[in-house]
C-alpha cells in the first residue's frame, strides 16, 4: 500500500516531541494514507511511525489488526534497510 512519506516523517517529528503525553484529541497529526488530520486518540502508529487514521484502518485493511500487521511490515522494512546499511 502507498503512502505519503512526507507526512510520515512529520508525523515522526511531531511524535518524537510530544509523545502520547497530550490533548490526544488534539487533531497535529496526518494519516500518511488519506492526509486527514487526526489525533492520537483517532489513529494507530509505531511510535509515530506510519499512523493511520481508525478510518482508514477499517475501510483500507479491514479491521485493525491486519492494519497494525502494515505497519509492523513497514516498520521492519525500515530496520532491515538500517540493518544493511550498517553492515
């Protein structure tokens, strides 16, 4: 699946700040697969990582956890690309 690498990066930044430690329905971040903004409380993420928004979750992969399945491959794509690059 395609997303917007530019708003996952943002969305890593914003994250990396602040954390789950504010208003979570706060609507700073952006689903990296629609672009809609959407709060923590609204979303699901590594970290920040890959954050999609629950309605992109249901209607995209079906339910929740086949999108949380995603982002775990996307996560881990990015570790292996480390991974070698540290080789």
């Amino acid at each position: 699946m395609k997303y917007n690498q530019k708003i996952n990066l943002e969305n890593i930044k914003k994250f990396s700040v602040s954390g789950i430690f504010f208003d979570t329905d706060n609507k700073k971040f952006k689903c990296v697969l629609c672009e809609r903004k959407v709060a923590i409380s609204g979303s699901t993420s590594i970290g920040g990582h890959f954050l999609i928004c629950n309605n992109c979750a249901y209607e995209k992969f079906g339910d929740y956890a086949e999108a949380r399945k995603w982002q775990q491959q996307e996560f881990n794509k990015i570790l292996e690309k480390e991974q070698n690059n540290n080789e």
